[in-house]
C-alpha cells in the first residue's frame, strides 16, 4: 500500500536539531507561546544564513531590536542552503526567514520545489531590504573584466539554484557561457577559502560582510562591473533572475574612494507564509519603523533596513497583508503595486488549483520540472508591470 506523506510531515525533519539548538530552553513552542502585548509573540523564531555572513548579523541586529524593545524573545537558526532555510517556515518550527531566492521558486513551484513534498507554496514578502551582490577576483588574478573570466575556475555552488542562474548571468554579460569556464563545485561559505588557496578564481558575494573584509585584508579583491551589456544579454538576465536588476554601489569591500561598480540589486527578504497574522506582521513592523534609526551602525547594512530604502519592485511574490497596511500608512504602496499584488494572487490560486493534477499526471516523467514550467506558460497570464514605483541603479 503506497503512503503519501504530507509536505509539513516531511519538512519536520529539516531543522529538527536546529530547533532543539534554538529552543532547547523554552517551555513552550512558538505557535503556543501568549503574546507580550501589541500583536508580538513573547516567542519567535527566525531562520537565516549561517553565522559570519553579513545576511545572519543583520538579522541577529534586527533580533536584538525587537527583543530589546518589544519583548518577544527571538531565536535564530541557521543553514546554508535554500531548503533548510524555508523548511522550517513550512513545517512551523520558524515563523519568519531572511532567505534567498529560494522565496520566488517556492512560490512558484519550480526547480527543487517541483516535487512531492513541495509544490506552490504561500510564501509572502514581509520586508525587503536592498543588497548589491556580484562578481569578485582577487586584484593579483589579473582579472579585470568578466571577459577575462574565460578559462578560469568559476563556482558552481552547491544546492544553490538561484544564485547558480545569477552566476551565469554574469558570465553571459562577459559573451560567456558556462563552457567557457572551469566549473568548480563548492559550498557559498567555503569559497572566500577556495579564494585563498587558489582552488577559485571568482566568486560570488554580498559587496559587505566579514567573510570578504576578511580576504580582501591578506589578497586584496576586485568587483567585476556587470554593466554594458546589450538588450539580449539584460533580457537573458530578466529571464533567469526576474527578482533581481543591475545596481551600481560604491563602498564595498575593497573598493577605492571614489570608484563605483554595476552588479546585482536585489532584496535577500524577511518572509513568512501567508497565514501568519496581519496584526503581528505589522507590530514587527511599526517596531522596526520606531527603532532602527538608533541601530543604523550595527551592520553595515542596516541602514536599507529602513522603510524609505526597502525594495518594492521587482515584486515576484506577493507582500503579506501587515506589510501592505504598513507601506500604505507610510505612503509607498501605490494602485500599481496593488495590480501586481492582486495579479499574483490570482496566479497563485490558479497554480495550487493546478498542482495536484499536474503531479498525479506527471509525477514519474523526468522532466516534471521543465512540463510545469511550460504549463504555467501556456495557461497563465503575464504578471502586469509596476510603473509607478521608481527603481534607482
């Protein structure tokens, strides 16, 4: 007799010790847990990148905000890859993530997410503080520009999907494609390592962060500009990282006063699923709104934190309803971002309405993956632009 085992069965394993490391000392659950008043949770628990990179300490920054300021007791747990990131929102043993791209291919069902255990999943964007990731060489590699990448060893990083398309966006922008290069397996954490000892050539990163401040004091580094390219090549970057667009920033690591660099712009979100409730989104919100003006030089990226620097487009996934009561109070939710917010609502429900059919029927077939993909082409409408939010690079 075959068993099917549900998605949340299935997710309680990943982040399982993570969840004894976390909350070991607590009584009681977070979803148990009474309020301390204004919509907080006296309990949250948050996942999020490993420790030592700049995404896991401006969380930990915004944990000891709401801790000290709201009373509700935040706990972090971490994982370097996608799915042990959002398995343990899914499964309830974290209530929020600051994930990666991973948000857009679980909303979407794609990739690794099309599967028995997965499927469209209803992730909403609760805050999305900017970030400027690229391409970077040692200054001694005489690597100048991304043409110059051509028979170099270049990371292909492990059980990361996303970040793996954003790398080959790069390489496209150089004229280059993946044959061009030495492909070089590798953890995200472990290539600033591979950087040092010459096992890598490029790798890939936040523009700040302990990671790259620490390899640019013993090899001094170089941002690789991805600007340039021709309508082709930012078309083919639309296409394979929608949630991203070409960025230009100043003072990152390694940089010189006064020199500027184009990469990538995009927001590594605060996310939860969409029944967390309304009224504890927004009291994290608000809590954040009157705060962070005094934890601005906690990280150095704390300052996009702000609600006048968050990220409103590109909009791939929709923002959970606390959030859009937020914005609008402050003024930056507008009829176009609704339009968006509305047309991916109905682009969900079409694609869970979908789901089980499609994967009674194509279950078994080895390319489930690309068939969902080509049936979302063919059957659901095309998401309308944001035109009135301004994108600055």
């Amino acid at each position: 007799m075959s068993h099917t085992v549900s998605r949340r069965n299935f997710l309680k394993g990943i982040g399982a010790l993570g969840m004894l490391t976390v909350l070991s000392s607590c009584a009681r659950t977070p979803q148990q847990a009474a309020p301390v008043g204004g919509g907080l949770p006296a309990i949250s628990v948050w996942a999020t990148y490993p420790t030592g990179t700049g995404t896991y300490n401006d969380l930990a920054a915004l944990a000891n905000m709401v801790s000290a300021n709201g009373g509700t007791r935040v706990r972090l747990m971490t994982d370097n890859t996608g799915i042990g990131r959002l398995g343990p929102v899914i499964n309830g043993t974290a209530q929020y993530g600051r994930v990666g791209d991973e948000y857009y291919y679980a909303f979407e069902g794609n990739d690794e997410y099309t599967s028995e255990n997965w499927g469209p999943t209803p992730i909403r964007l609760v805050w999305t503080p900017p970030g400027n990731y690229g391409i970077l060489t040692r200054r001694d590699s005489g690597i100048e520009t991304v043409a110059d990448i051509k028979g170099k060893r270049y990371p292909r990083l492990i059980s990361s999907t996303s970040m793996n398309r954003k790398l080959e966006v790069a390489l496209a922008l150089g004229g280059l494609t993946t044959d061009d290069v030495e492909m070089v397996d590798i953890a995200y954490s472990e290539q600033a390592e591979a950087m040092k000892t010459g096992h890598l050539d490029v790798m890939y990163q936040n523009v700040v962060g302990g990671t790259i401040e620490e390899l640019n004091s013993q090899y001094p580094i170089r941002w690789l500009d991805l600007s340039g390219g021709t309508p082709e090549q930012y078309k083919f970057w639309e296409e394979l990282s929608p949630m991203s667009i070409p960025g230009e920033f100043q003072d990152g690591v390694g940089m010189k006063p006064g020199e500027s660099c184009v990469n990538m712009r995009y927001s590594l979100p605060i996310i939860a699923l969409e029944d967390r409730p309304r009224d504890e989104v927004k009291a994290i919100l608000d809590l954040l709104r009157n705060n962070i003006d005094g934890h601005l030089n906690d990280t150095p990226d704390m300052e996009n934190f702000t609600p006048d620097s968050v990220m409103l487009v590109p909009m791939t996934v929709p923002f959970h309803e606390g959030s859009i009561e937020f914005f609008k109070e402050i003024g930056r939710w507008t009829p176009g971002l609704q339009r968006r917010q509305d047309a991916l609502l109905e682009r969900e429900k079409a694609m869970q309405k979908q789901w089980p059919i499609f994967w009674k029927e194509n279950r078994d077939k080895d390319n489930a993956r690309e068939l969902w993909v080509e049936w979302k082409r063919e059957n659901l409408p095309a998401l309308p632009e944001v035109t009135d939010v301004e994108t600055t690079t």
